[in-house]
C-alpha cells in the first residue's frame, strides 16, 4: 500500500510541476507570437494525443512521465512554409528566444510563491523552538542553554518553530560566529557555531552545536510492534510495559532506546509488567548500522498519549498580504540557498551525498502526501523551486544553457556558432549523465543500504 501511494503521488506531483514549467514555455511563445506543434507531458510513445486551438497544437500525455516539453515552429528541425517564418522560434529577437526559455523555471518558481502563499494564509503546524537539556559540554551547553528554553530570535532572526532553528543556522554558517540568541522572557545567549560544519548531511548542523528538540518523557510502554521483528518474536506485546533490563530499572522510554541500541546482538533480560505480572522476557536486539556505527533494534514503538504532545505545537501562519510577502521571501531564500549548497558541492564544503535522485524524491513525495495535504503542498514547493533553480543553471541542455547561448548573443551581436553548440550538447549530456548517476548511487545508498 505504501508502495502505491508513494508511487501515485511521485507521479501526481510530476505531473504538477512538469505541466507547470511547460506552461511557462507555452504561454510566452504564444505571447510573442511563436507557433506551438506539440505540448506533452511525458517522453517517449503517446498515450494520448488531441489537436485543440487555433494552431491545432498538439496535446500529448506520453509513456515515460520524467519531464515534457513544447515543441515549436524552427527552421532548424524541418522546412517552414514561407507564410509562417516570422512565427518561426529561429527568426526571433533574441530578446523574445530569451524571454521563452526563461519563462519554464520561472513558472516553477511562481508555483511555489502561490503554494507557500497559500500555506501562509491556511496557517501550517509546527513544532515549537523548545530546547531539550543540551548536550554536556556542547556549544548550547557552554552557552548556558537549558531544558525549557524557547528560542525566538537567532542573529536577529525570528523563530517561530524548530524548523526555523535548522535553516537559519544553515544560511548564517560558516560565515558568521558566535551567533546572538534569544530565547523567551528576554535572556541573550552566545552561541559559539565555529564547531559546527556543513558536513554530509548525516547530522543536523543544530545537532551538532548540541541542539536539540524537547520531547516529552514517555512511559516505556510498547504501542506498536513491526510484523515478525524482534521484540514480536521474543513474545512482546501492545501494552507490555518495560520495568527492567538485567537488573537496572527502566522509567522512561527512553531508557530502553539506550539499552537496545547498546547492545547489539546482546541477550537483554527484560522484566515485562502485563496485566499486573511480572514476566521475563529475553530480547536479543537485532544489529543494525546508522551513521557507521554498530546499533540494536528490536522493532518496537512507544504508546504516545497525543496529549503530551499538543502543548509543543504551534502554528505559523500570517495576514493575506504579510502571506505573500513571505511566500515571496521564503522561495528567493530557498533559490539562493540552493545556489549556495550547489557551489559548496564544487568546493568541497559540503557532501555530494547531499544529492538526491528520482528514488529519494518519490520516497519523500509518498511521505508527505501520507502525512497530509499540507505536507504535500510544502513539499511540492520546495521540488518546483529545485526544479526552476536547476533549469536555470548555464549547463547546455538545461533552459540556463539556451539562455547562456542567447545572452552571448546578444553581447557580441551574432548567435554562437554551431560547432561551439554542438560541443556543448556533448557536454551537458556528459554533466547531466554524470549527475544523474550519482543522484542514482546515493538514492539507492540512502534508501537500501547504509553507509
């Protein structure tokens, strides 16, 4: 089921953003006066086809759904009747040729202002900037950080829930240190971020200052068993209640996270409150490898009373103009960042890890799309900003690379040379092949395997 899910919203938000940024590309060549043969949705054999409009356009939803594209009138790919030249994408200003191939990342990013607009407006749950008690000798610790503390501002910054935290944090390192922060009744705090380090993404740059998110203490009680894992093979129970391993008594749930992933491929001697008894159960976690280190897991969840829970949730939302205002503030920060992360790759700052591929991003489409419809919209916002930051890189095949062409162009007064563009093709196809394997390698890595 969750295969299906995954699979139907990966093409659902597809669908979204390629029939949006082709859009983009349609209605400017329309604009100035280009005539469009085909628009489809999809690569390869049709699956439907209709003519419709005043050029018989034709309408194409095709087999392979990874991208689209607007085929225009050009000399260049067949004869042109000589009633129909001046409609001819070839026989453009370069202004006009400019203004088309720019118009399909640009529609992306217009997307994703109307999506977090409307996010904006509706109001979207969060979870509070409550610190957890830092981490004992951690840079929040040293900064004299507590349980408790709220944030509300970093670097002048506002803060309104934790997610804040991370992306603040991001945009302001490694430049800037020690960073001011102010948490709720007024206390200012320095934090000392030298320490931290973009790294591969494996770990939170908050983690890494020894931030971390306060979550209420459960009572270590099984909610939810996986089919057939440990802890339903040694003969646990929803219900079950865990008082003890070897000896040493268990108050919280998280006193048994720290027993099972400590001893992996150890035998646990659990003392099991059921039904007023106590009962012996031996658990053997099973090994397992998160972030290069040996863990145990015995496949069991909490029981969470959601009331402990509501006070830590927010909800951020704004006036209808405020609404825009951040819609348009949040996707330049989400471009510009991207930019950023981009070229830290080139340089080595930052983990090419960080790339994901089709596989990583229809997980996270199936994620989102199962945690709510707002989820969903976030989540295609920040794909359809990727995806119009990507187009607009200078790397031939790519819109940025046509619009590199154009802008030569327009510089030195005559178009490029058709061998230079012909080189060109080579190596975007090379560059774009290159990225797309690695994207590939580190989905696969990511979601199958451990590293």
């Amino acid at each position: 089921m969750h295969l299906l899910s995954t699979l139907l919203a990966f093409v659902a938000a597809l669908g979204v953003l390629v029939v949006v940024h082709e859009s983009g590309h349609y209605l400017a060549a329309r604009w100035v006066g280009v005539k469009v043969l085909r628009f489809s949705v999809g690569f390869g054999k049709p699956l439907f086809t209709r003519r419709w409009g005043a050029d018989a356009t034709e309408w194409s939803v095709a087999a392979i759904p990874l991208g689209g594209y607007v085929k225009m009138l050009d000399e260049r790919e067949a004869p042109v009747a000589a009633a129909e030249l001046s409609r001819a994408f070839n026989r453009q200003t370069v202004w006009a040729r400019m203004l088309i191939v720019v118009a399909g990342p640009v529609a992306n990013l217009l997307l994703a202002v109307l999506l977090y607009w409307g996010l904006f407006l509706h109001g979207v749950p969060a979870i509070k900037p409550v610190l957890a008690e830092p981490v004992p000798a951690s840079a929040a610790a040293l900064a004299g950080l507590h349980q408790g503390d709220e944030i509300t501002e970093i670097a002048g910054q506002q803060v309104q829930s934790w997610m804040d935290i991370d992306w603040i944090l991001l945009r302001k390192l490694p430049t800037q240190s020690p960073l001011q922060i102010k948490v709720a009744g007024g206390g200012m705090h320095q934090l000392d971020a030298s320490g931290a380090a973009l790294g591969d993404g494996k770990v939170s740059v908050s983690a890494q200052l020894g931030l971390h998110v306060y979550e209420p203490a459960l009572p270590a009680i099984i909610g939810q068993l996986i089919p057939d894992g440990v802890a339903q093979r040694s003969g646990l129970r929803v219900g079950d209640q865990i008082v003890a391993v070897n000896g040493e008594p268990v108050k919280v749930w998280s006193d048994l996270v720290q027993w099972v992933r400590n001893n992996p491929a150890r035998l646990l001697k659990t003392d099991v409150k059921r039904d007023s008894k106590i009962v012996t159960i031996n658990l053997m976690p099973e090994l397992s490898h998160e972030q290069q280190q040996e863990i145990g897991k015995i496949g069991a969840g909490p029981q969470i009373d959601e009331a402990l829970f509501k006070d830590m949730l927010t909800e951020v939302h704004y006036s209808f103009g405020r609404a825009l205002q951040q819609a348009f503030s949040k996707t330049w920060e989400t471009s510009a960042f991207s930019l950023v992360m981009m070229g830290r790759m080139i340089t080595g700052e930052v983990s090419w890890h960080n790339l994901s591929g089709p596989l990583t991003i229809a997980d996270y489409a199936g994620q989102s799309a199962r945690s709510g419809g707002l989820a969903f919209v976030s989540f295609l916002a920040l794909v359809s900003i990727s995806l119009g930051v990507l187009n607009l890189l200078p790397i031939p095949l790519l819109d940025g690379g046509h619009l590199m062409y154009y802008i030569i162009e327009a510089v030195k007064g005559s178009p490029v040379p058709d061998r230079v563009m012909e080189l060109g093709q080579r190596f975007g196809m090379a560059a774009l092949l290159t990225l797309m394997v690695f994207a590939f390698y580190n989905d696969v890595i990511r979601l199958f395997g451990s590293q």
